[in-house]
C-alpha cells in the first residue's frame, strides 16, 4: 500500500541545484508538474499505477531535456514497462 504523500518532495522549489542559473520559470513550472503528477499516485486506483508512475517518470524526463540536463537514461530506467 502506498503511504501518504510525503511534504519532503515538496522541497523540489528549494533544493540546491547543479547549476543555480536554471532556477527558472520552466524549472518552477516543470516543478510544479511533477509535484501534482506526483501527488496523483496517492489517489490513483490500483489498476492504474503503473500509468500513474510512469507520467510522474515522464514529467522528469521532460525538465531534464529542457531546464536542468541530466541524466535521461537513468531516469528512463525508472519507467515500468
């Protein structure tokens, strides 16, 4: 059973970023995305978690090609298939 969401994540807002200048508007948005992408697995009935995950994944992905470059292929290891 999945507990329920946790307030640590949303610190995302204030975390200590590789490269300060990419606290942006796109990093605040794409933030944003994620906590509510996030927060949607904990309503999530349970046949549809596997998609629920993999959108919050998703939403990883998408910052990471656009605001803070990162890892992609790592992250898509977190993708279930």
């Amino acid at each position: 059973d999945l507990k329920d969401f946790s307030k640590e994540f949303e610190k995302i807002h204030s975390a200590k970023l590789t490269d300060s200048t990419d606290r942006n508007a796109s990093f605040k948005a794409f933030s944003g995305y994620y906590l509510n992408t996030y927060k949607q697995i904990f309503s999530t009935e349970k046949d549809a978690l596997v998609n629920a995950h993999n959108n919050t994944i998703n939403s990883c992905i998408a910052c990471h090609k656009t605001t803070c470059i990162g890892p992609i292929p790592k992250i898509k290891k977190l993708l279930i298939q």
